[in-house]
C-alpha cells in the first residue's frame, strides 16, 4: 500500500485538498497518507518533521489552485521565492528523492513554467499533471488518480506473461530529465540513453503516448539519436500538448515564439 504525502496551501486550496484527502484515506488508509492539519504532533520542529515525512512517503501529491503560485506572505514576497517556505520545502525533499510528484490542479490554472519557479522545484514543472475539479467528476477523477498512484508505485499487479507496457517508460522520462537539467551539452550518456531507446519511444508516440512525444521530440529538436528536424520535433510536442501534457504545452509555446519548427507565431505561443 502505497504512502502519498499531501502537499498544498491552506489558503489557495485548502477545502479540495480536504476532499481529496478523505478519498485517499477510503482507499490507503489514515496511516498512510499524510496531510498536515491530521498528522504533525505538538511541540516538534515543523520544518524538519514535514521533510522528514515527505522522505518517508512514496510519493509526493502537490495540490495547486489558483493562488498557488504568486501566495505571497505578510510582507508581500512571493512565498515560493523563500527557501525557507514549508510547500516549496516539501517538493524540494520529493524531488531530491526522485519520488513520484504529481501536480493536482484543482483551479483553472497550468502547471507552471519552469521559469515561474524557484531552480530547486523547476523539474515540478516537467512532472504530468491531473486534474480534479469540484463537480459531478470529481469522484472519477480522484479514483484515476489514486490508481495512477498505485501505478507508479508498482501497486498495481500486471497480468501475468504479458510484457511491460509502453507506458513503464515513465522511469525513462524521469531519468531523462534528470540528465537533460544537469548537462545541457548533449554528453555522450544521453545520447546513448536515446540511441538505446528510441525505436520503442517511436513506436509509442506513433499509438498516441504523450511522454513518448515529447522524448521523440527531443530527439528531433536537438538531432539525438536522429537528424536535427525542429518542424518534426514542433509536430510531436503540438500532439502531446493536445493531450494535456504540460510539457508538451511548454515546448510548442517556446518553440512558436522562438520560430523553430514553423514562423514566428507570438500569438499564438502565449495561447499554450
């Protein structure tokens, strides 16, 4: 039984991650899943407790309403920007942990841009988001959530003889990641990496995976394990995009504003 920590700000979302939190209790178990008002004992060092118990967690779920990115404190700093603030601490923590982080968005608001967050949580900007709106659906999707959970955590049993899916390629994603932040020179490694896996990301993109999109994408942009062809790379990202993929949203926007891949559309960039 996966153990999920529950990451969101009391005065941008507080009644949705309520809700959530009782739908994850139904399906873990109280002892599972911890959500601050429930689970921090009195008198402990608040800061050192919650990331302690992040570590603990197998995966870390970020609720962002509509004021989640520009809360700002008494003093009118942006809350996000203090290394110091509780939320930005819990996500460092997971991130640093190569956990499981699944943004939950809640209000009409994107995953943000990498740019729009502190270096340390960037990478959040990167991870596939959910949706979960109050209304007749909420139910459905929190119930698509919680099995996504149980996904990634390798909760859920697999048929028997039956090869591992196109999608368990999400390690590879993050991975990916990884290494695209840390060396922007293209080493040697990732390519690689790409060259080992490209004709299974192909053959996903091609049935409609929106992670394998923007991998063969990638590849396409910056001529890894294939020639450089940014019209190529645009059409991948523009699919993943239309899926809902944060990041394939993020990269037809820069592309578009950029001219790479089709003319320079500012326009049409900032619409994604």
């Amino acid at each position: 039984m996966p153990s999920v920590f529950i990451s969101y700000r009391r005065k941008d979302a507080a009644s949705e991650a309520g809700r959530i939190c009782d739908r994850f209790i139904s399906a873990y178990g109280k002892d599972s899943v911890f959500f601050d008002t429930d689970s921090i004992p009195v008198g402990i060092n608040f800061p050192n407790y919650i990331t302690s118990s992040v570590a603990k967690c197998n995966a870390l779920v970020v609720i962002i309403g509509d004021d989640w990115l520009h809360a700002c404190d008494e003093q009118g700093q942006r809350r996000l920007d203090d290394p110091d603030d509780l939320v930005r601490l819990e996500i460092q923590t997971a991130l640093d942990q190569d956990m499981p982080v699944i943004p939950v968005l809640v209000g009409n608001q994107p995953v943000p841009k990498p740019s729009e967050l502190p270096e340390p949580i960037a990478e959040l900007s990167f991870r596939n988001a959910v949706q979960v709106k109050s209304g007749p659906d909420f139910k459905s999707q929190v119930d698509r959530l919680i099995h996504g959970i149980a996904e990634v955590c390798g909760e859920v049993e697999k048929p028997k003889g039956q090869p591992p899916s196109e999608r368990t390629l999400r390690l590879d994603w993050r991975e990916f990641l990884k290494v695209w932040h840390q060396d922007q020179t293209l080493t040697k490694f990732l390519e690689t990496f790409a060259q080992d896996r490209i004709s299974g990301w192909r053959a996903a993109a091609d049935q409609g995976d929106a992670e394998a999109q923007v991998l063969l994408g990638k590849c396409c942009d910056n001529g890894i394990a294939s020639p450089v062809n940014h019209a190529e790379a645009l059409q991948w990202y523009r699919q993943a995009a239309e899926q809902g993929l944060a990041i394939g949203q993020v990269l037809v926007g820069d592309m578009l504003a950029n001219g790479k891949g089709a003319e320079q559309d500012d326009a049409e960039a900032v619409k994604w």
